[in-house]
C-alpha cells in the first residue's frame, strides 16, 4: 500500500496552493477530488464560444498580498494581470466611481448630502478606533449609522455589505468594511514570509511575463506589477482617509480565470499526484492522530490537509470532541448567483475597464471581462457577468426571474443585443463573513489534520482569502515541526 506524506482532500483553489507548495518543501503529496475538474470556484470553460469564469472575481493585494508572495516563492509559470480599473455605481440616471475616500464622497451625488457627510463620520470614527487597535468585527455597520438615512443609502450601504460579506449591514461588521474597500490593508512583504515560513532555495523559472515579453510588444505584455507605481512610504490607515483608491493593486488574469489556475497547476512538480472522481468518505485516526483517509481505497499519509467544506468534517471523522463539532456547524454559507451575459456586439454601456454595481431592489456586481481581453468573447462581441447575493430561502426559480428583471430595469437597452445566457448558482466562500458567523481554525483535535481554505482566514475575498489561509497553513506547519 502505497504512503504519501501529504494527502490533500480537495482540489479547489486552497488544495491545489497546499499542494504546490508542499510539494515544493519536498513532500510526495496526493490530491483528491470528488469532481471531474480541478480548481473549483478558481475556473473558466467554454459555452457557445464564450469563455466564462466560474463567478465574477476580481484579484486583490497583488503587490505585497498573499497571492504575490505564493506566486513569487512557489510558482514556475506566472499568469498575466491586467489593471482591474475601476468601481462604479449605476443608477436609473448616472453612471459614477464609486467613492473610495472623503473626498470621493464629496462630490458622490448618487446620495444625499447629507447622508454624503453621516457616512463620511461614521467612516472617519471607525477607522480612527481601528487605527488604535480597537477590535470592530463584532460591531456591525448598522449600529455603527444613524438611523434616518434616506433608503437609496441604506440600500447602497447594505449592497456594499452584501457583497463583502454575504449579508446586509445588519451582520456585516464593520472591521470587513474597512478592509474590503482598502481603507485597511494586510500585506505579507517577503521579509514577514520569509520570518513565519523560513527561506526557501531559489529557483530560475520562466515566468508566462517572460514568455510574452520576447514575442509581443511593450505596451501588450506589461503587467499590473510593471505599471503600477509604488509609494516609497506607505500611508497610514487615516492618511487613506484623503487618498484611498479601491481598486488599490487589484487586477484581472489575461485568458481569464483559467490561466492563474493553469499556473498553480502547470508549476506542480513529479511529486504531486491528483486523482479525479475520487471522494473522500473518511478520515482515517488512530490514537487521536491522522493516519489517512478512505476513498475508493484507503490511502495511508503522515499528514492529511482538508480542504472541503469545514462543516463536513463532523461527517468523515467518527468520535469528534463536541464541542469542536458544534463550532464547525456556526460556519455561515451564502449563495450567489452568476449570470454571463454574451452580446452581439461591444455595447456602450459597458465601454469601461472595472466593474459596476446596482444597489436598489435587487443588488448586482457585473463585470464586462471580455474588456479586458476580447479573446474570452467571439470577434466583435463582448461577455458580462452579473452576480447576485440570493436568498437561501427563496426557490432558485425566483431569484433567477429576479434577477433578470433587475438587469433589464437597470439596461433596457441590452435585451435586443444578447447572444448568450448562462447561469451560475454557487457557494463562492466556504464561510461568509459575518458578525455571528464562525471560523475555523487550521489545527485541528486531530494531530497532524490541518484545514485550509476561505473558511480559515476572514481577511479578503474569494482567491486573495484562498491565498491567506495556506500561507497560515504553512506557518502553523513550520511551528509544528512538519514543514522543512
């Protein structure tokens, strides 16, 4: 019977980084995967000549987050990003940035003055209180706002929630506020990874930028890290007040989705194997320590990562404490609902480079990401993901005829242009960010089972919070003697 040293449950985003990078501090690594494809939520595939990602993502913390380090320390092929652009908010009657600082907020006539100057306070008081260590997360950002607000505020401010978060303002917190529209920012510099994770050997790798800079010309291959200007000193958190941009070192993958999965996958080394079509149906214990898990066979392994859904642990694991069961089953889930629109030709609308949202009645996030590379749409067409925040209690029926009233409200004119309607229904994080809502931590009751993945760290969004948890994931490891 064949031994790893590491089985990886799970071959998403989260377990194909834990792999790469295992794999790369010389352990024989396997992963399995109960799907046919790998990558998860981090994926692209082709419908009647559209390439559509699995959800509308956008990549943050480019220059010093924690995907940047991974990618700089482990990875042989490096993907290419674009500048995400922008954020805007679309009404029934403008089209503007959405505001980033005070005075973006200003001049952002989409509300009322006076709400204007309400919301600039209340972000002012929360960031000075951050900025002096003191804990928000579980304050939320309802009781942290006056409650005569004009209802087109309080829709705009429970849309920005939603989205960070998964829920309104209710249960959104107020620290997620801060840190999703970059007024707080956690950065990993190389110094920091290199302290919790220890060196590892350089290696000379041909990165995709290399590749395209010695067949295309300058203004095609640059990327996101090339053109972006760096400030020598970094602003404080209150000095964002006056200077902050959203879209802060943020960007989308060239060839979509598909090409930073391509990356992880394409950087694997021979001591890596990934088996499709397997689930795992057990997590094998002995003596209160992991020995291996169950899935067509028994596969033996020092080390098992989880990388599923946390709140199916208390299922694979006969005997868990509890305790540590009933924590796992306060992890919140959402449901989001994807709509990829193809139109026959490049619309006006959406001639920008970012992404948009709607905020009343029913919110939406949509992103024409063919803008940024017209190869994921047939020649002289164009692809736009809209994505929705849906309620779990509703039939999907429902909140998918919602939905495509709402975007036809927000663009009557679009309907007479559409080539391609797809749909997506999707958990996009394996834990919403929530005030109530738990998390779980990566060392388990079980010695030598880790848990990786969007349901282990808070900080960001999607692939950015992927990226977190398996440089935490390492850290804990190196801790525990089970890294080098």
């Amino acid at each position: 019977m064949k031994k790893y040293d590491v089985v990886i449950v799970g071959a998403g985003v989260s377990g194909l980084l834990a792999a790469l990078t295992l794999s790369k501090h010389g352990k024989k690594v396997l992963v399995l995967e109960k799907n046919r494809y790998l990558g998860g939520n981090c994926n692209s595939y082709m419908v009647d000549g559209y390439q559509v990602d699995t959800g509308a993502h956008a990549i943050t913390h480019l220059l010093e987050g924690p995907l940047r380090r991974l990618m700089d320390n482990y990875f042989d092929f490096q993907p290419v990003f674009e500048d995400y652009g922008h954020y805007y908010v679309r009404t029934e009657n403008t089209f503007s940035k959405v505001p980033s600082n005070l005075k973006d907020f200003v001049t952002f006539d989409v509300l009322p003055r006076k709400d204007r100057l309400v919301l600039s306070q209340a972000i002012t008081k929360a960031l000075t209180l951050s900025s002096f260590g003191i804990d928000l997360s579980r304050q939320s950002v309802y009781d942290f706002l006056p409650k005569n607000l004009s209802k087109d505020t309080c829709d705009f401010v429970d849309t920005i929630s939603g989205f960070l978060s998964g829920k309104s303002m209710k249960e959104t917190s107020a620290q997620r506020i801060l840190s999703g529209s970059s007024f707080v920012r956690d950065s990993i510099t190389q110094e920091q990874f290199d302290a919790m994770i220890g060196k590892i050997e350089p290696k000379k790798r041909q990165s995709a930028e290399s590749i395209l800079a010695s067949i295309l010309p300058s203004h095609l291959h640059a990327s996101l890290q090339a053109r972006m200007t760096r400030v020598a000193q970094p602003f404080t958190s209150l000095e964002r007040l006056a200077t902050n941009q959203v879209h802060y070192s943020q960007g989308y993958p060239r060839k979509g989705l598909k090409a930073l999965l391509n990356a992880i996958v394409y950087s694997l080394p021979e001591n890596v194997e990934i088996k499709t079509e397997c689930k795992v149906t057990g997590i094998l214990v002995q003596d209160g320590r992991v020995s291996g898990v169950e899935a067509d066979e028994i596969y033996p392994a020092d080390l098992v990562v989880y990388t599923g859904f946390a709140t199916e642990i208390p299922k694979l694991i006969k005997d868990l404490p509890p305790v540590y069961a009933e924590d796992l089953g306060g992890i919140v889930h959402s449901k989001s609902l994807t709509i990829w629109l193809g139109m026959d030709r490049e619309l006006p609308e959406f001639n920008y480079i970012g992404s948009e949202i709607w905020f009343k009645d029913f919110a939406y996030w949509a992103m024409p990401i063919s803008n940024y590379d017209q190869s994921l749409a047939p020649k002289g067409r164009q692809l736009v993901g809209f994505s929705f925040v849906i309620d779990e209690h509703r039939s999907e029926e429902h909140e998918l005829k919602k939905a495509y009233e709402t975007i036809f409200r927000a663009l009557p004119n679009i309907e007479k242009h559409i080539d391609l309607q797809h749909e997506q229904i999707m958990i996009p994080e394996k834990a919403a960010v929530t005030i109530d809502g738990k998390f779980a931590d990566i060392r388990t009751p079980i010695k030598n089972l880790y848990i990786a993945g969007t349901d282990t760290d808070r900080r960001s969004m999607g692939i950015t919070r992927a990226a977190y948890s398996i440089i935490e994931l390492l850290k804990i490891l190196n801790e525990d003697g089970n890294l080098h």
